[in-house]
C-alpha cells in the first residue's frame, strides 16, 4: 500500500490477470485498474509512482504507475500507460541441486520478499555507500537466503548482497527509523536476524538462536513475518508457524530464544501469516492467522502474583483483542498506514480483500486508566480513542470545577490575616497528580532518534544467541561470551520493555499532530492552555519546596542552586519557561498569586540578576495589563497592590530597608540619633511600597526598567568613567520618564529634577550617587541626598500622598550612610574646589580655562536654587572606627557660596573682557560670546525650571496634594534676583554673537 495515498496494489500467482490497484474510500474499496503481468507475483512493494514486484525467475521487476490517471486527477502523461516496465533487476541465484539435504529445503528462484527503504537521514557510517544518492530509491529482495539491496536507477549491479542464512528468508523490513540502515529477516529456519548495513563485512549485528525449521509450538518453527515498531525503534514483533507473536527488545541480546513477551490467542490454532503495528497506537498490533482470523491485540502491562517470588519485576503483557474479524480464506497479509489512521487491510488467501475500520467504541475498552472519577475515564478514553475534542471538552468541565475551588479559596485568603495566608496551601495542589496526569495524557511523547539507543555489542549479540558469525568468534570463545552476557539480561530486557510499554502507551503516541489539531478546533487549544497553567503552578510551588528544603536541611554547599531529578539548576527551568509563565500570568492572574511570584523570582536572582528582573518585570506588566482590561473592578488578590512583595524582591535593598552594605558603626551615629531613624520590618516596607503602587503601578514598574539597565551596566563592565556616566544617563532619563507619568497625579509627589528621588532601589540610588563622586558633580550629589536629611515636616491633611512629606526618607537607614559619605567625602571635596578656584583668581584671575569658571558658577547656582532644607550644607558623623569616636562635621556657609558666586563671576567677567581686546574686533566678541553662552544658557535655563516650580494657589489644602516648593520658596527668590542680576551682565557678551 501506498504510504501518502489511499492506493493499494494486490498481485496474484496467476499467469492471467494478476495485478489489481484499489481505491481506499471511506465507506468502500473501488478497484481502479487490473492488469496482466508476464509472471506471478509473490512479493510486492509501493512507493510513490513505483512499484516493484517479486516473480519466481530469479528477477524483480520495477514498474512505474500513473496513480494520477488511476485516481481520477489530471496527469502530465494523459497519452501512456497507466503501469509500464521501467527495469528488470537479476538477483542472486541459489546453487540449482535436484535433492536438498535433509533439513533444508530446496532450493527457489522465488523472490519472497521485496520492499523499498525509507527515506535516508543523515549519512552516518558508511550508509548509504557515497556511490548512491541521498534521494536515491533503494529496495531490498530476498531470493533463498541472501538479501540483495539494489538502487533502482542502476540495474546491472546490486549495491550490497548480504548472506544471512543457509535457508530460505520469508520475510524482510527495514527499520522506518533514521538513518534507515536496519533491516530485519526472518527464514524457515525460526531465526530472526538484524543487519546493520553500516557494518562492513558481515552485516548480522543481533540474532535469536537457532531453532529447527520443522519445528512445533514450543520452539517457533518458521518465521512468517516480521514488523518494526513505528513508534519504538528498538522493539521487533515476529510471527511463526507455532501461532504465538513474539516480541523482542533490540538493545538486549536474544537470551536463549527467549522474547520480552509473547502474545498467543487462546482460540487461535493456525499460524500467523502476518503482522502490523498499528499507525496511530504504540501498543497496538494486527495479526492476520491461517485460520482465516484477524486480530487486533492491545499490550497492556500487568501484575501477575503467580510468578516466582525471586523475580523483582513482576509485570508481565496482558494481552487484550480489540478488534477481530474472520476471513473467507487463510489472512496472508496485514497492512496499515499513517494515512488511513486506525483502518487495516487484510488479503486472503483466496483474493479477498478486506478494510477494518477500528470504531472509537472498540478503542475505549481498551484504553489505560490511571485516575479514578468518571470525568477523568472519559478523558482517558477520549484520547486513547484519538478523539481529542471530546477529552478536551471533559478536561475543561474538570478544570472549571478546580477554578471555582480556586477563586473561592482565593476570595478566603484576601480576608485572612498575613500570617494565615502564608500557611494556607492553593487549593489546585490538592489535584496535583491529577493535573500532572492530565497533562501526560495529552502530551505527544519524544521520538525516539536512533541516537537515543544502540545495538547490543556483535560479541554479546551473536554469541547469545549461539552464532558463529560474531565478529573474530570460535566456538568456544562464542559459548564463553554467552555464559558471561546472558545472566541478567532476560530481566534487564523485560523490565525496559515494560517501563516503555507503560509510558508510551498512555496518552498520545511520538509526531501526533496536537499543535494542528488545536489550531483547528479551539477548545482543545482551551483545554491545553488550561492544562498548562495549571500544571506550570504546580511544578513552580514543587520547585519552591525543593529549594527551601534544600536550604532548611543545609544539603546544599554554599552558593550552589538546587537541582531537579535531571540534574539541572531549578532556576534555570524556570528561566526557560519565562515567557509562558508571564502569558499565564496574564491570562489567570488568580491562579499564581503574588507569594508564588515573589519566591519564583527570589529563586533566579541570586544566580541570574538580569534574569529574575526581567521575568520581575514581566510579571508586574501581566498583572497591569490585566487590570487594565478588566470591565469590572478585579479581586484585591489580583490588584497590583498585591505584587508589593515582589516589588521589594526586585527593587532589594529598597530606600526604606536596613542597609547592609554600609559600615556597621552607622547604626550607632550620634549625629543621626536625634532623626529617631526607624530600622523598619518587613510588613512595614512592603506597607510603603503598596502605598506607591496604590498610588501609581507604572511609575513603580519603570524603577524595575531602570534597575535592569543599571545592572546590565554594570555587568557589562569598562572604564571607570564610561560605567559612571552611563548610570547617570540612566538615572536621569528615567527621572524625565517619571516625570512624564505623574503629570496630573496628586497622589504622588515624587521629584525629577532630583534623580535619586525617583526609585525605590537603595541600589540604583547609591550606583548613582557614588558615580556623581568620580565625576566631581557635588552639586547634584547634595542636592539629591537632602531628601535623606531634611527634617521632616508632615501634612497631616495629606499624608497619604505619597512624598506629600518632604523629609519622608529620612527616618530610613539609608539617611544613616548618606550622612556620613556627604560628610565626610562630598561636602570636603566640593569646598576644596571652591577654595582652590578662589584662591587662584585671587592671586591671577585670568589664570584659569574658562570651563572652571562656568562649571563652579553652575554648581553654586544650583545648590542655591534647589536645596530645600534650612542648613543644607551642614553635616555630622562619626568618626570611623579606627578612630576616636568623635564627631566630624563639616560645613559650606551660605556666605561662603554667595562670596564664591559674586568672586568667580566677576572673575569671568573679567575673563571676557580680556578676550574682547586681545584680538581683532570681529573675532574677540565671537570667541567672547562662545564663551559665555553655555553658561548663559545653563542659568537661563536653571531659573526657568526654577519658576516654573513656583508654588500653586490651591483653592483648598485638602483637594491638592501640597507642593514641597511652597516651603522656604521666599528665601530663594534673593538667589534668583542675584543670577538674574548676573545673566544680565553676561548678556552683553552673548547677544554679539551674530
């Protein structure tokens, strides 16, 4: 039978009429076309347009046929033949003797079997030779006991010739799976021989043992047929004139004749003519008998108490019939293909032709059942039957019923207190081996590549199996090889053979189309979907177990990850599954709540930063993008609010934690004594964090965009410089960003002149404030820092404004290591460089480039418009340890900035007067003006943002938040008077410049 067609040719040992082509319909076979050949026919074999035909002269002839014109379609040769002769290929001859010996039959010119290899993969080991092409079509005849492997574009040599045995072969297949070089023989002598074609010199690489030709039940007789697997590469099914069906497991070597398992009807009485393994099932297999009956059998494992209490494994096949039916006449062959799913064809030995059709209703008592309930037996049976849609459609009535268990449990857990939330357990884990069960039974298994297993080696094999044909064997050397492989292999082999059987013939068999058949039918995309989420929850709070076991038993060495049962680090599983996990987030927020979230995180972090950010993030968007969407008001348990513990996981150590990364001796500063700086709990971060989440979730879900870019930077490495300057970009396009976002909001009063202000990350903040140091930017270094020293003023008629306090972050530890690095390093650095640049225009005023006078200038104005507080630049800290336990302060007076400003800005005046005279008219004003304009610019541009910041007149104090500009705005307006005083100055320099 053609394999991508539903086209079957039947051929006959008559002189007359003796080839037939037949239409498989749904409901019919239509016979299209019969034909005369010049010889019998005893073997046949399709592919494509070509079919190859067995006679008994020794030959095999090759035929090409239209299947178009035999199928009613339009074909490219309308004028020829339907079936025409393309070549003749001569076989190898069995020596001609009249009388054979006793025990061997006599000699035939009969080809008895042919069959064209399947498609190549990959070239591996010298198969196919490099003479033949990778598209070649290669067949097999078998003529006595020798296998000929011919190419069917060359006639005249055959490509290999294989002698496999003194007796006739009956039968031979090649294995379905790449790279196509097995091939597997059976003869009248009852020995089933495997060739590897890849094998130079004698290609037999496994073989039973010997048995006589004429033998009775017990021993086999001949071999009828043999059949490959098309789903397990290494499992072989051979049929005999004893009536019983063996089955043998490749990767063992055939120990005393004795098969994994063997299958024999209790009312059968004749022989099996022929076998087929079913297309669609793994653990099914057709038998056609000569006693004119045909029998679908189903492998099903079982415990047998009757075995030999020494055994350990105690599973044995138990062989079910599913289908049979009789026949007019002996079954001579048994066919089945992809293409037709569970329908087989069956030819008697009187011309009968014969479709078998396997109803659903006949494939749902046969089906394997694992899980108690009605709903999941019909499931079950569902899919053992291939009728995906109706078990999808009862796994979505099962999975509905766990949701609804779910939300309620949910709704429960909001109204619970913190620490009984954190003791209940989700109610799907109670149905977790049902879940998995589920998700097993729709799962496609892998298929197995030829990789995956091997050949036992020729050696063992053969010598098993009693052959001189081990490679380098004698007689004795095969019978000691025999005694030392052969003990244990039986149980080895049978208990492989069972754990196969039990996997692969539960659910969906390797390749079946699930994808395309969801893709078509959309409650099986549902249903899977449904699956997934709920299987992906499971694993992730088995994987949370795993590794908090690991770490409360101390089994793990320091720093290494738990691990699954294959091996592999837990976190790098979840990384994998990231987008999924994120898609199902979004989907069913309910279903993965938010402590499930924040420990899957927390898992990766610590092996892969950038990893369990982003996943973070990706979890925080899903949580956003479903609130969004919803028409109605969503639970609390799915409410951004409800990610505060993984906010604080991502944004760790957050502004409002006990910091662990200062000095120690911090925590006893006097000088932050009077702050009454609080050491905060968890619940009281997560508290903070909620509130800014309340308040606005995008603006908290960019501080986790901006940490990913801080870490990528710093990861990333380089220069010193580089590194520091990329974090300050960082740090203020992302304040430019928030500053966008909370136009309009009165719940939140977060600042983006002041870069520092604009995350909850201790990190991101110091990673900031330190690469302002090496950049000698003091000014925007201690304009940042005052919100962590400025005292605390609170409205109490906005306190739930967020920031509404513009001294909030002062009574959290980070204030305690900000103090003491602004005091002890910025504050003395920033006054060494006004000194030195007063000093040097005191002694030379023209002495210094003029970018010092405009960066000290900047710097100055800046920290007079923009610090907030009462004493900005005075600071106290301990001294460090090594130390007395003093008190260092440092300080820059107001009059020390105001005398630095009026000095240096006369100083630059000067500057530019110089450069007026100096050179010609035209030019000293243009370099005059290059001058000056940056500078003019900057304080242009600083007063303006300045004013624009001009407190509001708010109607009234409890509608408004409260403007933190209102405060001390008076006593900057003589700062602003005294710049707008100088830029008017620098005016006449900057307006020459066209």
């Amino acid at each position: 039978m053609s394999d991508d067609q539903p086209l079957l040719a039947v051929g006959s040992g008559s002189y007359e009429t003796n080839m037939f082509f037949v239409q498989s319909l749904d409901d019919q076979l239509d016979v299209k076309a019969s034909f005369a050949s010049k010889f019998p026919i005893y073997s046949l074999a399709f592919k494509a347009n070509l079919l190859m035909a067995g006679t008994d002269r020794n030959t095999s002839v090759l035929y090409h046929v239209d299947r178009a014109r035999l199928l009613g379609f339009t074909s490219d040769d309308s004028d020829g033949p339907l079936v025409k002769c393309v070549g003749t290929f001569k076989n190898k001859s069995a020596k001609s003797i009249d009388v054979a010996a006793p025990g061997n039959h006599v000699p035939t010119k009969r080809v008895s079997c042919v069959e064209f290899a399947p498609a190549f993969g990959a070239a591996s080991g010298g198969w196919p030779p490099s003479s033949v092409s990778s598209n070649a079509d290669l067949f097999l005849s078998c003529l006595g006991g020798v296998v000929n492997i011919w190419d069917a574009a060359a006639s005249q040599h055959a490509v290999r010739i294989e002698k496999v045995s003194n007796q006739p072969l009956v039968c031979a297949r090649w294995s379905p799976q790449a790279p196509a070089s097995l091939v597997a023989t059976g003869g009248t002598d009852g020995v089933v021989s495997v060739l590897d074609l890849r094998r130079r010199g004698k290609a037999v690489a496994w073989r039973t043992a010997e048995t006589a030709w004429m033998g009775t039940a017990d021993i086999g007789g001949a071999i009828n047929d043999v059949a490959w697997s098309p789903y397990m590469p290494y499992w072989l099914a051979t049929s005999g004139e004893g009536g019983s069906v063996s089955l043998w497991d490749l990767r063992y070597a055939a120990s005393e004749g004795a098969a994994v398992a063997t299958l024999q009807h209790p009312t059968s009485h004749g022989s099996v003519r022929s076998l087929a393994w079913s297309p669609t099932h793994v653990d099914l297999l057709a038998t056609g008998s000569s006693d004119k009956s045909w029998w679908l059998h189903s492998l099903r494992v079982d415990e047998d108490d009757a075995l030999e209490m020494g055994r350990k494994d105690r599973r044995v096949v138990r062989d079910t019939v599913v289908a049979d039916r009789r026949a007019a006449d002996d079954i001579g062959s048994v066919v089945a293909v992809r293409a037709k799913g569970n329908t087989f064809y069956t030819l008697s030995s009187c011309g009968d032709l014969y479709a078998h059709r396997v109803t659903a209703s006949a494939l749902n008592g046969a089906s394997v059942h694992r899980m108690e309930g009605d709903d999941f037996e019909r499931a079950e049976a569902a899919v053992y039957a291939r009728d995906v849609r109706a078990a999808a459609e009862s796994v979505l009535g099962l999975v509905d019923k766990l949701k609804e268990e779910s939300d309620q449990a949910a709704e429960d857990s909001a109204k619970a207190d913190s620490q009984q939330q954190q003791q209940q357990q989700h109610p799907l884990m109670k149905y977790a081996e049902c879940i998995k069960a589920l998700c097993d039974l729709f799962k496609a298994k892998t298929r197995l590549g030829h990789s995956s297993w091997t050949l036992p080696p020729p050696s063992v094999a053969l010598a098993a199996a009693g052959s001189s044909l081990a490679d380098g064997g004698t007689a004795a050397t095969a019978t000691t090889a025999a005694q030392t492989a052969v003990p244990g292999n039986a149980d080895a082999a049978h208990t492989a053979f069972m754990d196969d059987l039990e996997c692969y013939g539960y659910g969906l068999p390797p390749d079946f189309p699930l994808e395309s058949t969801a893709s078509r039918q959309p409650v099986v995309w549902q249903a899977l979907e449904r699956l997934n989420m709920s299987n992906l929850r499971i694993k992730l709070a088995n994987m949370i177990a795993v590794a908090d076991a690991a770490d409360q038993q101390g089994s793990k060495t320091k720093g290494s990850p738990a691990v699954g049962s294959d091996g592999r680090p837990l976190w790098k599983s979840i990384v994998d599954k990231e987008k999924q996990l994120v898609q199902y987030v979004r989907a069913e927020p309910a279903l993965f709540d938010a402590r499930l979230l924040r420990s899957t995180v927390k898992m990766i972090l610590p092996h892969d930063c950038i990893a369990g950010l982003k996943l973070g993030l990706g979890i925080c968007e899903a949580y956003l993008a479903n609130r969004n969407a919803s028409p109605i008001p969503l639970p609390a348990s799915i409410a951004c609010t409800a990610l505060d513990g993984l906010v604080h996981v991502l944004l760790f150590p957050t502004v409002f934690d006990a910091d662990t990364a200062g000095d120690s001796s911090a925590s006893d500063d006097p000088a932050m004594a009077a702050r009454k700086v609080v050491t905060p709990d968890v619940q009281l971060v997560r508290e903070r964090i909620s509130e800014c989440l309340h308040a606005c979730p995008e603006v908290v879900f960019e501080m986790v965009r901006l940490e990913i870019r801080i870490q990528e930077t710093v990861l990333r490495g380089g220069e010193q410089a580089q590194v520091a300057e990329s974090i300050v970009t960082a740090m203020k396009e992302h304040a430019k960003t928030v500053g966008r976002m909370l136009e309009g909001n009165p719940q939140v009063q977060i600042h983006s002149l002041y870069p520092a202000t604009t995350t909850l990350s201790a990190s991101a903040v110091r990673l900031y404030l330190n690469s302002l140091v090496p950049m000698r930017a003091y000014d925007e270094y201690l304009v940042n820092t005052q919100w962590w020293r400025a005292s605390s003023k609170v409205d109490h008629d906005q306190g739930s404004v967020v920031g509404a306090d513009y001294g909030w972050l002062a009574s959290y530890p980070l204030a305690r290591v900000l103090n003491r690095q602004t005091a002890t390093l910025v504050v003395p650095r920033f006054r060494r460089q006004i000194d030195v640049v007063r000093q040097t225009i005191q002694k030379e005023p023209l002495s210094l480039e003029p970018r010092l006078y405009r960066d000290t200038l900047l710097k100055i104005s800046r920290i007079n418009l923009m610090m907030r507080c009462d004493h900005p630049l005075s600071f106290s800290a301990s001294s460090p340890p090594s130390q007395d336990n003093g008190l260092i302060t440092t300080s820059i007076p107001t009059t020390l900035l105001a005398e630095a400003f009026e000095d240096v800005g006369h100083a630059f005046l000067m500057l530019l007067e110089a450069l007026t005279r100096h050179t010609s008219h035209r030019d000293a004003y243009k370099r005059a003006a290059a001058e000056a304009q940056p500078l003019y610019e900057s304080l242009v541009l600083l007063v303006d943002v300045e004013r624009g910041h001009r407190p509001r007149r708010r109607e009234s104090a409890a509608k408004l938040a409260k403007d933190i500009d209102q405060l001390q705005y008076d006593d900057r307006k003589s700062q602003i008077a005294s710049i707008n005083k100088y830029l008017r100055k620098l005016e006449s320099y900057t307006s020459t410049v066209n």
